[in-house]
C-alpha cells in the first residue's frame, strides 16, 4: 500500500501527540497507584491492630479475622507492586517510541534547528530498570509494605509462648521484600531485548 508522504506526516504527527499523552497517563497511573496502596495499607494495617486491641480488652478471639485481614491485604500488596512494574514497561516502551519519533524528524536538522540542549532522541532509553527511577523506589516501598504485612501476620499467626517468632518472622519479612524486588529487577531487565509487545509480555 502506497502512503502520500502528507499522509505519512499527519500520521506520524499524530501518533507522536498520542504517545505523549499516553505517557502522561502512565504517569498519573503510578500516582492513582501509590496514593491507592497507602491508603490501602494504613487501612489494613490500622483495621488487623484494632481487632488485636479489641480481642485483648474484651477478651475475644479475633486474631483470626487480624490474619485474615493482613492475608487479604498481602494479596492485594503483591498485586499492587506487579501492576507497578507493568506500568514501568509500558512507560518504557512509549518513552523510545517518542525518543525514536523525534530522532527522526531531527537527525536532519530542520529549520537549523541543532537540539543543543540535548533532548532525547536514543530510542535505547530510558533502560527498562533503572535502580534510580521513581517507579524503581515505589516497587522498593511496596515491597517492604508486604513485606511488613506478612511480618505482622505470622507475629498474629505465631503466639506469644514461642520465643522466636520475632528473629523468624522478620527474616521471612526481609526474604520476602528482596524475592519480590530481585524478581521485579530480572523481569524488567529480561525485556531489555525484546521488541515491541515483547517488551511488556513473554508471549504474544
């Protein structure tokens, strides 16, 4: 199929107007996101003490509904940090796609126009991780929110006759934050070689 270079130009004009609101989606996405899962964990947090608290003054068995709910909120934690890192991919694969959009159009210097204050034209960046990144450091605060939500469950899940609970249940906590954000890291930089759709999923 043949495509009038005007065409070819409106098209391209509008994709790369496209992509950048795109972007500015994924960005708002990772704010909705952290503002969702702080208030998400002071919640849970702040609900699984009050039963603990209430259970003690009167006497009460709720400790299984405290577990219950910090094993819901775990579920809903880990969710909350691979939604995170699907949005760095995402982020990533439009950010080259404008880098390469705009390489393009600039390589040929139009009007004179040098780009001296160097904006990116790299289609190779930014790198899918970056341990620097914002999103980086919201997976790393989410990860250690689980983290102290499964502390806190098997502190519940334990009782208070066995004497090491608190040096197990705090080495699990740190196990589980560094397996979330050491498997977070080898995703991301596993899509490094992939191209297009490859990049965010395995598999077509």
């Amino acid at each position: 199929m043949h495509i009038e270079d005007g065409e070819a130009v409106k098209f391209l004009e509008r994709d790369f107007n496209q992509c950048f609101m795109q972007l500015r989606h994924y960005d708002s996405q990772i704010w909705n996101i952290c503002r969702f899962a702080f208030t998400a964990y002071i919640s849970i947090l702040g609900t699984a003490l009050g039963l603990y608290h209430y259970s003690v003054e009167k006497s009460l068995n709720l400790i299984p509904a405290a577990i219950g709910v910090l094993g819901a909120g775990l579920v809903l934690g880990f969710l909350l940090y691979s939604l995170v890192i699907c949005n760095r991919a995402y982020y990533v694969l439009v950010c080259r796609y404008i880098n390469e959009h705009r390489k393009f159009f600039l390589e040929g210097r139009p009007f004179g126009f040098e780009n001296v204050s160097g904006m990116y034209m790299n289609s190779a960046i930014p790198p899918y991780f970056n341990w620097r990144s914002w999103q980086s450091w919201l997976c790393y605060l989410i990860a250690s929110l689980n983290a102290a939500l499964l502390t806190a469950l098997l502190i519940f899940y334990f009782s208070d006759e066995y004497s090491w609970r608190w040096p197990l249940t705090i080495t699990i906590g740190i196990i589980t934050a560094l397996i979330q954000i050491g498997s977070g890291i080898i995703y991301l930089k596993s899509r490094e070689d992939k191209i297009g759709s490859e990049g965010i999923s395995a598999k077509e």
